[in-house]
C-alpha cells in the first residue's frame, strides 16, 4: 500500500488491480497464446508498464504489444508487493508465487 505522509493511513489498492487482469485478446477463442506481465517490488499491474507510470491510462506498453499481436491474449498479474515491510504487509514472496 503507498503510504500517505499527511494522514499516515495507508491507501488501499483497489480490489480490481490484482489478480489475473484482462488487458488485450484474452476472451478470443481463437488466440494463439497468452502473455502475462507480472510486475515487481513495489510495482503496479499497470503503471510499471506505462511510461510515466500511470495507472488508468489506456496507452501503454502491454496495449502497443496487442496492437502488434491481435492473436495473443495479453494479461497482467497485480498483487501487493511492497519492498520494505515498513511499507504495508504483503503475502511472503514463495506463497505469492504458488498462488499465481
């Protein structure tokens, strides 16, 4: 969670940017394969792949690749992943990765 200096509570990522997360393709039946993006420490499902990592803007890199790649299914992976635990709490990095 990125935490707020002013009222020192953290923020909460919405429900929706975690888990499996349909960017491009994914419900074409006739894909030849999927690709998932998963971020990393600190990272966001779709702001690490924007080039000024914001998050609720359409035009990013995953989107560029689905406009080269019609046939994939294009996906990313978002979780909770803070570097330090001073940051928030997050699911320790082996049980995150048997859950994907």
């Amino acid at each position: 969670m990125p935490f707020n200096f002013f009222n020192k509570t953290p923020k909460p990522e919405p429900a929706e940017m975690t888990g499996l997360i349909k960017i491009s393709g994914c419900d074409n039946p006739k894909r030849c394969g999927d690709v998932i993006f998963v971020h990393g420490l600190g990272g966001h499902a779709r702001g690490t792949w924007h080039p000024q990592e914001l998050r609720d803007d359409d035009n990013f890199w995953l989107t560029w690749l689905a406009q080269e790649r019609p046939d994939l299914g294009i996906w990313s992976f978002g979780y909770k992943a803070e570097p330090f635990e001073w940051r928030g709490s997050t699911m320790p990095l082996f049980d995150r990765a048997s859950n994907l």
